[in-house]
C-alpha cells in the first residue's frame, strides 16, 4: 500500500499545474444557487466527478498492470513505467508531440468538448457532477503520468486507489479555484510549478526500486517475497475456484 502515497503526493503538487490547465474550467463553472454552501456543494460534486473518472481509468490500467504481472512481469511493470516517468522530465521533447484533436482519429475528445460546452449551459448540480466526469477524460500531461503509476501498482484495487489519490489530491487547490477565483499569483506558482517535475522523478524512482527488488523495506522488497504473495494469491484463487466447482451437484443418471 505504501506505493499509493506517491499517487496523492503527485496530485497535490500536480494541481499546481492543473490550476493553469484545468483553472479556467473550473472558474467558469455554472455554479448552481446563491449562497456560499451551495457553491462549494457544486464545487465539490464537480471534483468529485473528476476523482471518479480517474478511479475509473485507475481500474481500467491497474487491470492491465495486473495482468503483465500474472503472465510475468511484474518486476518489468515497475521499471518501465518509473522510467517512463523519468524519462518524461528529462527528455520532455520525447512527450511532446502535437497532435490535432480534430482530426477523425481524436474525435471523442471533439465530442467531450461538445458536451461540456453543453453543459455548461445547464446551471444545476447534476450537470456540474457530470462537466467534472467528462472533464477527467480530457487529455492532460499530468494524468498520464497518474496512469504509468497505475499500471505499475499491478493491481486492479491498487491501480483505482493511486488514480482516486491522485484525484483527491488535485481537490483542494481546484475547490479553492473555484469557489474564490484565480487567487494564486502567477508568480507563485511559477515557482510551485517547478518542483513538479522533482515530484514526477520521485514517484519514478520509487516505481523503479519496487521493481529491483532491492530488499528495501516497504519500498523493495526481495523479489522471493513478491514470489511468496504471488503463489499465495494463486493458492487463494484456486481454493475458491474448487469451493464454486464443489457447490455444482452432477446430474444423476438413472
């Protein structure tokens, strides 16, 4: 579990950078009703729809994780998305290429902006729910990165709680944001903004130790004791399988 902390650290230094990216959304966000409990109720229900957009996508990568693990490479899963993770601060020309999401092959995201612009229209808490669903889908540099991690947690469950750690840890930045405005100066979080990339090699580095089984507790283990939750894994599967198998009555022929 100790590999989730990462997930919520790269979100809360992340919403620094999600403030100039995401900060114009979510400061013209059609918030519903006049008072200050109102506000911050839609404030909330629109990061709340973020989270469970990367929950979702934490679940669909952690499942891919998972299985590179079972046929595997589970020590390779780490390594190569830490690196990736690295390698994205160090040769950022590498994770920069432009492309145009008009073009037929990036259409859903054409469309994802079609229903935001929709929604924006429409001024009620459902909608703010759903404006922050969609725009958890939207692409962003920071969020892939979230997604490298999942799929080096190599768990399903692990993969769904790093992308919702990330989310939450994106909240309170945004929630300020949206409520009172863009009170952040620029210069500030110029400043912020580049310990990012520190953070991103942190949670990299941290990936790749996990997958030099280095013995190091709580962030390496011995490669023997991934081998030893593995099997053990498997034996609890099987047993399960048997008890369900055990519950089917033949058919008697008479």
């Amino acid at each position: 579990m100790e590999i989730l902390i990462p997930g919520l650290i790269l979100g809360l230094m992340g919403s620094f950078h999600c403030v100039g990216m995401c900060g114009p959304i979510a400061i013209a966000l059609p918030l519903q009703g006049n008072n200050y409990f109102q506000k911050v109720f839609g404030a909330v229900l629109y990061n709340l729809g973020r989270t469970i957009t990367y929950g979702v996508l934490g679940a669909f990568f952690g499942m891919i994780g998972q299985g590179l693990e079972m046929i595997g490479f589970q020590r390779w899963v780490s390594i190569i998305m830490g690196s990736i993770m690295v390698l994205s601060v160090l040769f950022p020309s590498l994770f920069k290429k432009q492309y145009d999401l008009n073009k037929s092959a990036f259409s859903i995201f054409t469309k994802l902006k079609n229903a935001l612009q929709r929604l924006f229209t429409v001024r009620s808490f459902g909608a703010l729910f759903w404006i922050g669903i969609l725009n958890g889908f939207l692409p962003c540099g920071l969020v892939y990165i979230a997604i490298a991690g999942a799929i080096g947690t190599q768990s399903l469950v692990q993969g769904i709680l790093f992308m919702v750690l990330f989310g939450l840890g994106t909240i309170p930045m945004l929630l300020v944001v949206s409520i009172l405005g863009n009170l952040i100066s620029i210069s500030l979080r110029n400043k912020i903004n580049k310990l990012i990339p520190y953070v991103i090699v942190f949670v990299g580095i941290v990936f790749i130790l996990r997958g030099l089984n280095l013995g190091i507790p709580f962030l390496s283990p011995p490669e023997e004791k991934i081998k030893m939750k593995f099997d053990k894994e498997l034996k609890k599967n099987k047993a399960i399988s048997y008890k369900e198998a055990a519950k089917i009555k033949p058919c008697c022929s008479e």
